[in-house]
C-alpha cells in the first residue's frame, strides 16, 4: 500500500491553504508552525499530553 501524501496547496482555494502546530498539555500552542504534520508529530510529546493540530488562517476553520 502506498504512503499517503499532504494534498497541494491551490492558491485559489484557501481551503488547503493548512498549517500544522503542536496543542501542548498546557493548552498553548507551540511558539512555531511546521511544514508537515509528520514534523509536527516529531517535535511534539504525546506523552506529556501533546497533540498536533492543523489549521487554516486563511478561513479561520480548524481542519
């Protein structure tokens, strides 16, 4: 089976316009963006209560 790619971003379509934070056990999130949610899951401690997020700023939505 095949590995599964982030989908393009389409400058006419704000909707994949996605950026990927980590949501620290504290609440906060990370004083960063990433560029793939497989960096994002690097850098962040799930087992301190981490998770990575994604979000659109363009859209204001969560993904």
């Amino acid at each position: 089976m095949g590995t599964v790619s982030e989908p393009a971003v389409d400058p006419d379509d704000p909707r994949t316009m996605v950026e990927f934070s980590v949501l620290m056990a504290n609440g906060r999130l990370a004083g960063r963006r990433f560029d793939s949610r497989e960096h994002a899951e690097a850098w962040a401690r799930p087992d301190q209560g981490d998770r990575v997020v994604e979000y659109n700023l363009v859209c204001e939505c969560a993904v």
